[in-house]
C-alpha cells in the first residue's frame, strides 16, 4: 500500500506545482484552494508511505515523479520546449526511480 500513497503523494506534487505557477499567472482564489490541497495531500500520502519504504528511496521516487509530470505538464499545456539533453537526463531519473523501487523490499 505504501507504493500506492507514495505514487499519490507525487501526483499531487505535480498539481501543487501546476497550481503554483498558475496562482502566479491568475491570483484565483481557485488556485490557491488547488494549491493548499495539493500540498497537504502530497505531505500527507508521502508521509503514509513512509510505514514500509525507506525514506530515502521514499523522497527519491515523489520527487522523481514531480520533475517527470511537471517537465511533461509544462511541454504539454505550457509549450515549453525540450532538448534532447532534457530528454536522456529525464530517461536517467526513470531509470533511478525503476532502480530504487525494483531493490526496495
């Protein structure tokens, strides 16, 4: 179960992120409601996690989800462009997560 809350916790880390740099751009009070509870979810589902994952591969994977979503979210809806650089270092936190999960117990 914890897998599924950590996987939980960096989905709603890529929403605090998108609605953080929406609340800059729009001031909505929508915004920062999308803000609040993306942020305390995220601390809240990562810190379930930690009942049976080491911390360490723990802050490893929910970050490593954040950078993938947000750099994915911000190519999709943003237009943000990517180099091929961008791409292989992205494909090396993939393979870093993959290899934390798959020797994590």
């Amino acid at each position: 179960m914890g897998w599924i809350y950590l996987i939980i916790a960096g989905l709603l880390e890529i929403g605090f992120a998108l609605s953080l740099k929406l609340l800059n751009k729009h001031k909505g009070l929508l915004w920062a409601i999308i803000f609040l509870v993306c942020t305390f979810g995220s601390f809240y589902f990562s810190y379930k996690s930690l009942s049976n994952i080491p911390i360490g591969t723990a802050y490893a994977v929910w970050t490593g989800i954040e950078v993938i979503g947000t750099v994915l979210c911000g190519v999709l809806i943003f237009k943000k462009l990517v180099t091929l650089m961008h791409i292989a270092f992205l494909f090396l936190i993939i393979v870093a997560v993959t290899g934390l999960k798959l020797s994590t117990n």
